[in-house]
C-alpha cells in the first residue's frame, strides 16, 4: 500500500513540475509574441510616417511646379514621369491641408 501511495505522489510531482515547465514555456512564447508584435506595431507606424513625409515633400514639390512654374497639374505630371493627374492632385490636397491651421472648436 506504501508503494502505491509513493508511486501517486511520484506520478503527482512529475505532473506538478510538467504543467510548471510547460507554463514556463507558453510565458516566454507569448512574452516573444508581444515582442514580435510591437516591432510590426512600430515599424508599421515607422513606415507610414516616412511615407506621409516623403508625400507631403512631393506635394508641396507639385504645388511649387504649379504656382511658381506656372504649369498644369497635366504639365506637372508629365514633368514628373507620368505620374498621373489624380495623383498629382492628391500630394497637393495633402500638401495644402497640411499647411492648414486646425479647426478651432468652441
């Protein structure tokens, strides 16, 4: 009966200390995860940062072309490898709505 009961509480501790190890394990697992996720959290956010500063220097590149230059957004557009008209027309919306004070709310 004392092997019995040696054997249960063997069989008890090798269980007690695998759920601990595999407990371990799915920590550190969902720890990398976190990780992981952050850096294409950041590095997403890095990405369309740059991309709206590269934008708004084309833009505002355009919008020179046009009013300084005297072209044609179509003009600009062919001065710029085809980029296209509606192109065009977007960096210099978002050039101009960029330089645009905020809306004061009252």
């Amino acid at each position: 009966m004392a092997e019995r009961q040696t054997a249960r509480d063997n069989a008890r501790k090798a269980a007690a200390t695998t759920r601990a190890r595999l407990r371990a394990q799915r920590a550190e697992q969902q720890r990398v995860m976190e990780r992981l996720a952050e850096n294409v959290m950041v590095s997403l956010a890095t990405r369309d940062a740059e991309v709206r500063r590269c934008e708004l220097a084309a833009g505002q590149a355009l919008e020179r072309l046009v009013v300084e230059c005297g072209l044609t957004a179509a003009e600009a557009s062919t001065w710029c490898g085809d980029l296209g008209i509606r192109e065009v027309n977007r960096l210099r919306r978002q050039a101009d709505a960029d330089h645009e004070p905020a809306a004061v709310s009252s």
